[in-house]
C-alpha cells in the first residue's frame, strides 16, 4: 500500500504545474541532457561497430583466416592436403597460393610489392577481391599466358591501366653468374584491377598459379593454403583444431597473428569512447541532485504534511526516488528512440547533408571507405539504455534521503 501511495504522490509532484519555474527548467535541463547523451552514445557505437565491420570485411576478406603450410619448401601435394582440412565443419574452402617477394617496373618507374600465384576458379570461394574489382576479371588469369591483376593504388603508382605492359624482377630465382646475381625477369600483362580499400591496393598483385610456378622453379610445389572459415572472429579456434588434426610436418597459423594487434585496439577504442561519452549522460543524469535538493526544499511543508498523516521516512524517500526517476525515464526513452532512428538513418543523413552544403565528411581518397557506416548492436542500445537509468536512479537517492530525514515539527514552525 505504502508503495502504491509513493508512487501516486511521486508521479503527482512531477506532473503537478510547478510555481517555482526555475526548478522546472533545470529538470528540463537534466532530461534532454540523457535524453542527447544517449542519442550520441547510441550513434558513436553505431559508427564504431560500422567502421569495424567494414574492416573486418575488406582487410580480413583479403587476409587468409587460416594458413596451412608444410614445413620445408612447400606443398607437395595440396589436393590431398585441401581434401582433408574440407573436411573440418567450420571449413567453407580451401585455394593455394604462391607467395613471390617481387619488384614492379614500368620504364623507370620502380615499386617493390608481393605477387600471389592463384587459381581463379578456387579464389573466389576464399577471397572477397572478384567483388572489388573495378577493371576486367579474376578470370582473365589464363596459365601461359602471364597475365597480372594489380591493386589500383599500385598500378596508379606505376601509371599504367588495363591492357599496359609490366616487368616483375624476382630475387627468388635469380641467376648467379660471374657478373653477380641477375634477378629473374618476366613482362606480364594488365588484365584487371581491383580495390578494396586497404593496404592490399598499393602492394598486392595476382597472377596464374602455373605463372607463378615458372617463375619460382618449383613445379608442383606451393606455398601454402589458404582456408575460409565460417566464423572469422573463430578462426583462432578452427586453426586449433585442424593443427591437431594435421600431422607435425604441417604448421598452421590465423589471421590473429598478423592482424590481430589492429582489431585489439579497434576494440580498446570503441570501450574507450564509450566510457568518456558515458560521462555526458553521468552530468546530465547528476543535474537531478540539484532539482531534487530545491524541490525537497520547496515542499519541506508537504513532506511534513506527509509525516504528520503516518507516512513512513521510507515512503518519503520512494516519492523522491519515483519524482527523479521519471524524468531519466522520460529522457531515456527519447534518447533511445532518438538514437536508435538516427543510427539506421546516418549514412543517408550525412549524404544529404553532404549534398546539401557541399562537404566530404568522410573524403574516399583519404579514407578506406567514403562513406560514414553505421551498424546497430541491439546489445549496445540496451547496455547504454540501462546505464542511464541507472545513473538517473543513483542520483536521486541523496536528495530522497535528506527529504526522509525531515522534521515535521521544525518544517512547519513557520507556516
């Protein structure tokens, strides 16, 4: 019963129309202050989840989940080998690859960068670059007949397109004579760009799988093999397992071991952000002390009404408590729906506002995407959603409590 009464006298001292307007416009203060601290925590973890996916999706699309490899020189025999790690449930494929340290020149034009042999028909299945491409086809790789797929941030730095001619210089099957070493040379031709947007466009080129072995003099041999799994972010976990499965003369290795410090530290920034845009709501939510403290002031005559007609210190602090709260719940709740519609709707908003005055937020020639992304984890709008409410609550049990601790004698010695 008790409960019911503070309730009914809580939510009535916050509805009531209020003399002192000074007291109304803080607590006004205080509730858009949640109200657009939530809207800006909500849209900044949307922001950081969207920059992480894409991320995820252009670098980790290139990068091997998971490598296989023979110690020794290679691969000898990589069908028997893809066979069997297929075979493990969290496999969707397998494609080897050769790996050749190489030198691009065109005329005087020199850049140093990494050519991977492939086989275009098994590439598809375990890399994202046939979605990327923005000139001619993976599949214009033909054995024999030395075409080159190159990133557009390297072919751009060689200046040369599509149908242009490309010398690689390789160390790895150089020819020792009594002159020195002569690095092996091989014109190739442009068959196709692609651009992924990380540091793969300015440092990567493909060509023939069978190219590749008659440049490096190694027959059958390959490099290693490269394996898609079904959960990236488990990858660490499946190459555990296959390197249990696979005999001692296989090792096996992640994408954890070269990538894994940058998407550490995506996530240390995304939990640092949102700590310090936590404050903004904590300001907000702890502008209710003060509302509270003037309007437990305001009412010292109704509170010892209140006690004087058998109320309880403890029904005294639940109307403070239930008078406080409303208003972060009120906040709260528009700044979850606030949040949550400018979240889904902020790549179109910031086009617009692009469009309209003329500006590049996110600039594509500087940044790996052109656009601002955003991904809403239902996760994040209930933990944000719940540290509000918590934060307004925990605020208003001070001023509750000194509310309870009033005399009634001594608030209406002067009335």
């Amino acid at each position: 019963m008790k409960k019911s009464v503070a309730l009914m006298v809580g939510l009535r001292y916050t509805g009531a129309r209020k003399s002192n307007h000074f007291i109304s416009f803080i607590a006004l203060v205080s509730m858009l202050g949640i109200a657009l601290g939530t809207i800006v925590l909500i849209t900044v973890m949307s922001v950081m989840n969207g920059f992480q996916s894409e991320m995820q999706e252009r670098i980790l699309g290139m990068v091997p989940h998971v490598v296989v490899g023979q110690r020794g020189q290679g691969i000898t025999d990589w069908r028997a080998l893809e066979k069997q790690v297929e075979k493990h449930p969290d496999v969707i494929a397998a494609a080897p690859f050769i790996d050749i340290q190489s030198m691009f020149k065109v005329s005087n034009n020199t850049r140093f960068g990494l050519v991977q042999g492939i086989l275009p028909v098994k590439e598809s299945k375990v890399s994202i670059i046939g979605q990327y491409m923005t000139a001619g086809s993976l599949e214009a790789l033909k054995p024999k007949k030395y075409g080159i797929v190159l990133g557009v941030g390297l072919a751009r730095s060689l200046g040369i397109t599509v149908g242009d001619k490309v010398n690689l210089l390789i160390a790895e099957s150089a020819t020792v004579s009594p002159a020195g070493i002569s690095p092996r040379t091989k014109r190739f031709t442009v068959v196709g760009l692609f651009e992924v947007r990380s540091e793969h466009d300015s440092m990567m080129a493909m060509i023939h799988i069978k190219d590749a072995a008659t440049l490096t003099r190694k027959g059958d041999l390959v490099s290693a093999l490269r394996i898609t799994t079904k959960n990236v972010l488990n990858a660490q976990w499946t190459a555990f397992e296959l390197r249990n499965l696979l005999d001692d003369e296989y090792y096996v290795s992640d994408w954890n071991y070269t990538h894994g410090t940058l998407f550490k530290a995506i996530k240390m920034e995304k939990t640092m952000i949102g700590v310090l845009l936590t404050f903004i709501v904590a300001v907000a939510a702890f502008n209710i002390i003060s509302t509270l403290v003037m309007v437990v002031t305001d009412k010292q005559a109704d509170i010892a009404i209140l006690r004087t007609l058998g109320a309880s210190p403890a029904t005294i602090m639940k109307i403070f408590i239930v008078q406080g709260s409303v208003n972060g719940i009120i906040g709260t709740v528009i700044g979850v729906i606030g949040g949550v519609a400018l979240a889904i709707n902020l790549p179109q908003v910031v086009a617009f506002l692009e469009q309209m005055f003329g500006v590049s937020v996110i600039p594509g020639d500087v940044y790996f995407i052109g656009f601002l992304p955003s991904e809403l984890h239902w996760e994040d709008v209930i933990l944000i959603a719940s540290i509000a409410l918590g934060l307004t609550v925990f605020a208003t049990i001070y001023p509750a409590w000194k509310a309870s601790q009033t005399k009634p004698a001594e608030a209406l010695r002067y009335e």
